[in-house]
DNA sequence: AAAAGCATTCGAAAGTATTCAAAAGCGAGA
DNA sequence: TCTCGCTTTTGAATACTTTCGAATGCTTTT
C-alpha cells in the first residue's frame, strides 16, 4: 500500500487506531511503505493533536491510565458547570449543619466540594454521595434504605421516607432534571419524586442545583411547585429572563 | 495473549484489577507472556501512579471511592484466599434466589464473583457491595438505612434491623473477624454484631466466609454460636483438628 | 531453622527513538 | 525543460528503553 501524502497516511493510522485500538511502528512501516522515522514523525503530530496516546514502539487511542470507568453519558457532560454549582453550593454548609442530599450528578458534584470545617450529619439516598463523604470523619453519613435503582445509584421507597419521617434538617440539597415556570420541579423518576418530596417536608431550606440545560424542561415526575424552593444556584446559561421570573416568585438565584 | 508493548500490558493488568479487585504476579507472566521481572516493574510503575496497592505476589485495586485505610489495609494482606473464598460462595447462589450479604472484604470478594444466572434479590448494608452488584440488570438490590459506619462503609443500627423484619431469605454470606470453637463467631464492631444477628434471623441458611487466619481468634462483639451456622468457606491454612470439631458440630466445611 | 516463594538488582541483548545531513519530491517561474 | 527554493523522506549513527535471566537478598510458610 503506497500513501501519496501525509494526510492519507494520518487517515490509515487513525482509521487503524480506531479499529484495533492500538498500532504499531513497524507493522505501520511496512503498510505504508514509509521508514521509522517518518512514521514517529506522524505518531508525533498526531498526538500533539491529541488523536492518540504514543508509547515505546506503537501508539494507543486513548490513555491507558485514566482507567475511565463507564461513567453514563450524562455524567461527562456539562460536569464544569455542575461542579462550579456543587462549589457554590458546598460554601452554603455550616458547622453543625444537618443536611439532605438528594441523587443526581449535580449533587455528587456537591459532594465532592464538601470540605467540612465542623461536624456535619448528611442524609442521603445516593450511594456515591455517602461513599464520597464517608472519607471526612467530621462528617455523619445516614445512608437512607430501600430498593436501588441502578441508573441513579440511589434508593428510592418507602423505607427511605420512612427514616426521613424521623429527621429535622436545615436544608435540602436538589439536584433536578427539569425547572418550568408554571409546571415546577420534575425528575424524570416517579419514585424519585415521591422521595423528594418527603424530603422537602423534612426540612426548612430547599436549594435547587441545577445547570441552565434544565430551565424549560418537564421531567415525568413533579416533584413540587416552585413557590416551595427557597434557593437555585445555576450557571450562567440561564435567561435574564427566566432570571427574573424566579425572583419574582421569591427565590433566591445564584449563578456561578 | 501477546501483548507486544507496556501501554496494552498496563491497560491489561488495569482492567483485570477493575474487574477481579485483585491481581497476581504468576498469573500475569502467564497471561501476558512475559517475564516476572517485567510484571513487577509494570505493577511498581502503575503503583507509582497510585493507580494499585503492590503486596505480595499480586497487587490490589486502588479504588478513590473505598479509600478509608481500615479497608483497604486489611484488603491487602490475603486477597488471593479471600478472591477464592467469595468464588466458593458464590458458587451456592442459585437462579430466583433472595440472598443476604453482610459486610467486610470476604464477602465483597463474593459480590465480585457473583454473575447471576436468573433473577437475584440481594439484600446488604455495605455500600461496596452494593455497588458491585448494582452492575447487573438481573439483580434486585435492596439497601440497608442507617448510620453509615467509615470503617467498613456498612449500615448498622435499627433502622437497618427494621428493615430486615419484612424479608425472609434463603441465604444469608457472612464474614466475620474470629471463629473460636467456644465462643462462638465475633467481630470487632458490636453494633455490626448486633446487625448480623438480625440478619441471622431473618435467613433459613447461613455460610460463613472466613480466611483460615480467622480461626481461634475473637473479636469484641459476639454475633452467635457455631450451633447457629450451616457453613464455612475458608482455605487450605485450616488445621485438620479444627475442620474436624467444626464437622463435628454439624457445621458443612468447605475448604478452596 | 530450613525451604520455598517472591522481590530486587545488574549487565547483556534486542528493540525503539532521535538527530542530522543528504537525497528525493514538488510546484513555480524562466 | 530546467533550475531554484521549499518541504518531505530517508539512512546512518547515536542514544535511549525494554526485556530477560541469573545472582542475591527478603518474606512467608513449613
């Protein structure tokens, strides 16, 4: 196989890339009838550009150390946004403070900016929430029980709003797949809703965190009105508009 | 399997760790078709990049979640037995089954291994095995409530207890830190005990998993007699004249 | 205490990377 | 067509990495 120029040849390693995940220097020698030197040289350029990862003889498509985990596709996305909102959020926590933190990405955001300064009770459903905060000894994690749902890592059921009825909380932290106008709070999980909505009962601050992809959105699941939240910290996509809106209902909006 | 350079052998052994949790020197020589001095210099580079706990004759996972010292000091030494042990375990589980699983690094070994066949409804107060076992469609996971304990990122409490009272299981997989032919199994925890023995009443079947190290010692919380159990899963470090007085009592001994 | 198993170090051999100056390719203009 | 100026490719020399077995020391088991 002869190769004009560089580009097809960038093409036919990429292409290979794509295909085995990994190729090498010699074999690519001889497919494309090009020296070693000028096959680095392309392995070189391509991963300035980072197209692919080079290592001692070959090159591979993608890190092999960032062991990445099959993170959902809604994990990766907008996360700068979410973890700027989980910061905001985090700085709303005092010493002493007992709070729930509902599931979701945005609030394991919040998790991870937790940095207690006192002692601190948190109440959760969400297993990657309490795993992550388990790591602070300042910090009294009650895991909430019941039925897992996978796609959340979180439980949802009645013995989660059983252990609720017992607890008196400052705040509630609430991550949401959806903030209409007239419509409220939605989740996109009926059952999930339902938990929230004890959860909302058993506390004396709502604070929503939610990214600007979620304003004009209707979940399945209605979890309240939003003349029941008291606080939305967002980031800055949202409408002057919509902006105004809120406030004019009496909540509080952050953008980050 | 060749593996012709180290970005596709790290990539192997990083997998294999997220995977099975552990990994052994002998096993990779195998595997990857290289020598052992190659194995150990990969396993101290990825240590060095703190992406493994090195120990002797294997390595093991270092997870960011599960981080709490206690853990992962005590998931160091003796992987390899307690790798075989869960395998054992959950060799006994069977299509429809409604299984309880305790805490503790046996039995998350055994979550590890667990490749359900049919329907699986698994009932446990450790986030990690929870989280495990979260991966399988197939598998009902109920989570216990309660206040979450750092040391073994388990529930204890009532409101674990009294969620068991609503559920009658067939089998109950419980790890334990002493098994003395007087006294009885024990942990170190007395709450965790305390828990167990609730779960203890709630199944038709217990099994025990325990490394031969366990054997003669006592912990500081009693959890039930030997009369109490069915069976015990433990390796090939366990004296004749124990197996023999534990048969003795009734007790099936499996030895892996 | 001995034996077995595992880890570390070292130098040799093979494989891979880099550099550099020479050669080859290529388009533009005479 | 030929040459000029440019980029791309190349082989050769050199430098660096990787792998391995053997020897030695360390840890665990018997």
């Amino acid at each position: 196989m002869s190769m004009i120029n560089i580009a097809e040849r960038h093409k036919f390693i990429l292409d290979k890339l794509a295909e085995k995940g990994y190729v090498n220097v010699i074999d690519l020698c001889r497919e494309l009838d090009v020296s070693g030197v000028t096959i680095r040289k392309d392995l070189k350029l391509l991963e300035d550009k980072s197209l692919l990862f080079r290592s001692h003889g070959g090159a591979t498509i993608n890190n092999p150390y960032t062991n990445d985990k099959p993170v959902n596709e809604k994990e990766k996305i907008r996360w700068q946004e979410k973890y700027n909102i989980g910061q905001a959020a985090a700085a709303l926590i005092a010493p002493n403070d007992a709070v729930i933190i509902a599931s979701g990405t945005s609030v394991l955001a919040l998790a991870k900016n937790i940095h207690p300064k006192g002692h601190l009770t948190v109440i959760t459903g969400a297993l990657n929430v309490a795993l992550e905060l388990l790591r602070w000894p300042e910090i009294e994690v009650i895991q909430l029980g019941g039925q897992l749902r996978s796609s959340s890592s979180s439980v949802t059921g009645p013995y989660a709003e059983k252990i609720l009825e017992d607890f008196s909380c400052s705040k509630l932290f609430l991550g949401v797949d959806g903030i209409d106008l007239e419509f409220g709070l939605t989740t996109s999980n009926i059952n999930e809703a339902h938990l929230n909505q004890k959860m909302i009962a058993t506390v004396q601050k709502i604070i929503v965190l939610a990214d600007s992809s979620k304003f004009g959105k209707r979940g399945f699941g209605r979890i309240c009105g939003l003349e029941d939240i008291d606080e939305i910290i967002t980031d800055n996509g949202i409408s002057a508009h919509t902006v105004k809106a809120l406030e004019d209902t009496g909540i509080k909006v952050t953008i980050v």
